[in-house]
C-alpha cells in the first residue's frame, strides 16, 4: 500500500505535463459542489443577462448622445461625489487589507478600485469648470491613471501566477484563455 503513496520526491520527478494530468484528476468534481443542470442554467441566465445589457446600451447610448444637453443643473451633488469617493476609499481599504493579508480577494478588490479610479479621473475631467480642467487632467495623468493601471496589471499579474501555479495556464499562453471552471 505505501509503494501507492506519491512522495514529494517522486512529485518534485515528474514533469510538468504529468503534475498537471495529476492535478486534474485529483480536483473534486464539480458535480459534487453543483450540480450540471443547475450551473448550466444559472450560467444561461447570466449570459442572457448580459447580452441583453449590451444591446439595450447601444440604443440608450445613442439615444443619449442625441437629446441630453450640453449644460445640465444637477443635484445632490455633494452626495454624488462624497458616496463616489466613500464607495473609492472601501475598496481602497479592501485592496490594503486584502493584500496585507495576502488574500486571493485582492484580485477583484485591486481590479474594482482600479475601474473606479478610471472613473473618477473620467469624470472628474469632464465635469470640471474650464478653468479648474487643467487641475483634473493632471490629477488624472500623474496620479488616478498611473494608480488604476498598476492596479488592474497587478490583478492580472497575481491571476496569471495564480493560474500558472495550478497548472491551469502554460507558459506563453495569454490570461484571457483560461478557463472559468478548469
């Protein structure tokens, strides 16, 4: 029975292509966590999901390009801009934490707040005063941009070793083809 047991040793001998066969065949089975029927359904909603969402925005979108006004008076303004930088700062915070914990969640929190920098920076840009734009687009090129981009790169980064560590990404193949569910 013991000559059955893998030994780190004999682990450490195998090649690449035999620790991932290896790997594969010791995951659990996803059966097991849901069932087919369910995760095909569930995957089926989602995709309509979002299909739908992407064709309804193209109508909407130029919809709104076509009747929204140059100049609008807005309100709540304060509380628009104050919620947006409460909603920056906690994933901020999450990605500080995460990250100092060394956390896989860091991944999406990094990624988020980097979406959310590009935001701000979008709209902090273009609802500026003339004379307050220059002040923006500075901000937005020396520090929200720089910031977002190394977020969502070390997202990326961290998904890509992640990936490779497990065997589930080769070397040389782009992040974009692993697959969700291996």
């Amino acid at each position: 029975m013991s000559d059955a047991i893998l030994s780190d040793d004999l682990i450490a001998k195998m090649s690449p292509d035999q620790r991932r066969d290896l790997i594969h065949r010791l995951e659990r089975p996803l059966e097991e966590l849901l069932p087919t029927p369910a995760l095909q359904r569930i995957r089926r909603i989602r995709l309509v999901l979002m299909f739908s969402g992407v064709a309804g925005l193209i109508p909407w979108t130029t919809y709104l390009a076509l009747t929204l006004p140059e100049r609008y008076v807005t309100y709540n303004w304060p509380a628009t801009w104050v919620g947006f930088d409460i909603l920056l700062w906690i994933f901020m915070g999450a990605t500080f934490v995460l990250g100092l914990l060394r956390r896989q969640l860091v991944m999406m929190a990094a990624f988020t707040t980097g979406v959310l920098l590009c935001c701000d920076a979008w709209f902090d840009v273009m609802t500026a005063a003339p004379a307050d734009r220059w002040l923006s687009v500075l901000t937005a090129v020396l520090v929200e941009l720089p910031l977002a981009a190394l977020l969502i790169t070390g997202a990326l980064r961290i998904m890509r070793l992640t990936a490779s560590r497990f065997w589930v990404l080769g070397p040389h193949v782009p992040l974009w083809r692993v697959p969700l569910l291996p």
